[in-house]
C-alpha cells in the first residue's frame, strides 16, 4: 500500500508529452488571439459595437490544421461575411509553419527521399506529411537555383575547377543518363567559391561552353588557370571563352587513363611511380623521374607509357604557379568530393521525374557542402604576384 504524501516519479516521456501540449496550447491561444485582432482591423469595430465606421460583420469561424515544430494544432480561424478571414498571420492556404518546411527541405538535400520525409514528420512531429507535400515544398530550391545562376562574380579568380557528373532523369518521357556540369574557382581572397551548376544532354563543348558563357556574362575574369581533365569539348570550350587561361589537366585522372592499359596485377605498383613522377620537387626532377619510368615498363606496358608520355605536359602546367599551391592545382580532388557526395544524395532518388528536379537538388546539394569552403583559406593568392621568386626559394 502506498503511503501518503510518498513521491511517485513520473515518466520523463508523460513529462515531455505535458510539455508540448502546454506549449502548443499557448501557440493556439496566441494564434488566435492575432487573428481575431486582425479580423477586427477588418471589420472595423469591436465585438457588438455599433460604429459608423464598421466595414463588415463577423461571419463564425473554421478549423484550420497546422502542423508546428511542436506537432499539430487545431487553430480556430475567424471570418467575415464579405472581407473573408484574415491572412497576414498564418498565411492563404499554409498548413506547415515556415520550421517544418525547413525541416522537409533540408531532409531531403541531405539524403531522405519524398516517401521517407513523412516517416521523419510523423516520427518528430505525430503527423504524416504526403510525398506530393514534399515535393511542393522543396520546389522551394528554384530560389537557391535562380539566386547561383544570377549571383554577379567580382574580383579576380584565379583558379577554376570544371568537372561532370552524371545523373539519370526523366526526359521526353524517357530515362536518360544526362550530365551535371559543375564550375567552383577560388576567388581573391583565397577562398573556394561555387561559381555555377547546370545540366546538358552530354558532356559536350556546346554544353560547357553554355556554362562558362554563362560565368563569363556574370563577372568571371582574372582566370590564369583551369583545372580539367581532358574531355575535348571541355578544353575547346575554355579555349573559345578563357583564351588567355593555361589549363592544367588533372594528374589524377591521367593516372585513370594510364591504368586502363595496365593489367590488374600491376596497377598497384605502377599507380605508385606515377603518382610519385607529379609530386616531384620541381619539373626538371620529374622529367627525369618521367624517363626513369618509362625507361623500365615501355617493353612491358607500351600502351601505358605512351598514354603517360601524351599526357605529361597538360599535366605539369601547375609548375609554373606557387610551389604552396602546387598540391591544390593539379588535380580536381576538390571537385571529386563535392561528385560523391552529389552521387550518395542522388542515389536515394534513382531516376528524377525531371530535369528540373535534378537541377534543383545536385544545386541544393553543391551549396550544403560547400558552404564548409567560407571557413577556411584554400590558397594565399598573394604568391602569384612573384611566382618565380616563391619558386626559387
């Protein structure tokens, strides 16, 4: 038998539970208390007053369901005969608070798909938001889209990164395997910057030549080198638009390309002395380290050798710059990053219903990560001024 006066503890949920209803009621009283004082700015007049100045009447009111970051609320919404109800506070036709739209949307840049986002609403909020919901709302990301490709590019930027990556979307009712043209450069201040995201039917000149057209309208100028691999329509476009840029093809990827034509048992070993030929201490010690290489597998791998021998010059242009930002120009690592994060959120998607979709969330995507690049300095772009004296010491 329990004693008098005996302390029972009670559940930390039972708590939880109370607390939330107790607030939610203070967010409806408070709601309603707002409407009603915006429904009598439209009326005129107060309660059962007899004004001259009275513009309409009171017509009852109706429920309307909105779902807070606290759960749902049953919210009793006043109206008039002519004027309606008012709208200023909660919003024409808004069922979701401005936090559960946030919610929704940032849950599906970070890899919850439409179904799923109602499985995370009615697990933090009681209530189950609809696939078609989630996608009127994260149509929202049009404004993110809009807002990169308009963003004017000042100042000088000297380094630009250019990659793709591939995506499959619906289009002309037909799945296609289409590209995701990616541009980052760093910018004045030594900062990495996103400078333009946009989808083509392939990886072509005229589809990169669309995008960099497009950089170049905005402000883009200063550019003394582009970082690339060697897609021919990728270099012909930064030939046409950045004529007095050097491109720099990526080491990794030229490491890619000599690796095709090398058995599998070798690929390990000969994947090592070619990383070590481009992480040399100057360009002389590379050529050297470049003929010490193919000296030793051209009877072996003749295939390989030549594809390194062809590659070798597009892929040392990044001597020529600070030894300090040698590291950070020769590949496109940077841009490979930002790919795989694209490709583990896009995987959760599998095929977009369309290209505007996909737009929308490889955009989304690219601004998340790189948002991280704001923290910390990626180059002291003051070496360039004297790259010679940097390199001689």
């Amino acid at each position: 038998m329990q004693h008098v006066g005996e302390m029972v503890p009670v559940a930390q949920e039972a708590v939880r539970q109370d607390l939330q209803a107790m607030f939610r009621g203070a967010i409806r009283a408070s709601l309603e208390l707002f409407l009603e004082a915006e429904l009598e700015s439209l009326i005129g007049a107060e309660w059962y007053a007899r004004v001259g100045s009275r513009r309409d009447r009171r017509n009852g009111s109706y429920t309307r369901r909105l779902l807070t970051s606290l759960g749902q609320i049953d919210v009793a919404v006043p109206r008039s005969r002519d004027s309606g109800s008012p709208s200023d506070v909660l919003g024409r036709y808004r069922r979701r608070t401005a936090e559960v739209d946030a919610l929704l949307t940032s849950a599906y840049v970070n890899g919850v798909s439409h179904r799923k986002a109602g499985e995370l609403t009615e697990a933090l909020l009681g209530e189950r938001v609809s696939r078609s919901t989630v996608s009127r709302v994260t149509k929202q990301l049009d404004a993110q889209v809009a807002a990169l490709q308009r963003a004017p590019i000042e100042g000088e930027h000297p380094y630009l990164y250019l990659d793709a990556t591939f995506v499959d979307a619906r289009w002309a009712r037909t799945v296609e395997n289409i590209s995701a043209l990616v541009a980052y450069a760093v910018g004045p201040d030594g900062h990495r910057v996103l400078l333009g995201v946009a989808l083509g039917v392939e990886e072509s000149e005229a589809s990169w030549s669309e995008l960099l057209q497009q950089l170049v309208d905005r402000g883009l100028m200063g550019v003394q080198l582009v970082i690339t691999d060697e897609h021919a329509g990728l270099a012909a476009a930064v030939r046409k638009w950045l004529p007095e840029a050097k491109r720099q093809r990526c080491t990794v990827h030229l490491q890619r390309n000599v690796l095709t034509k090398v058995p599998q048992r070798l690929r390990k070993r000969v994947a090592r002395e070619v990383s070590t030929v481009f992480r040399a201490a100057s360009l002389a010690d590379t050529r050297r380290l470049l003929t010490r290489l193919v000296t030793r597998w051209a009877k072996e791998l003749p295939e390989a050798m030549a594809c390194l021998e062809r590659g070798f010059a597009g892929a040392t242009v990044f001597f020529g710059f600070p030894p300090a930002h040698w590291k950070k120009i020769r590949t496109t690592n940077g841009l490979e990053r930002l790919h795989g994060e694209i490709k583990r959120r896009t995987k959760a998607v599998g095929a977009f219903p369309d290209r505007a979709s996909a737009l929308r969330l490889i955009t989304a995507v690219a601004l998340n990560v790189t948002t991280k690049w704001s923290d910390r300095r990626y180059v002291d772009v003051s070496l360039l001024e004297n790259p010679e004296v940097e390199q001689a010491a």
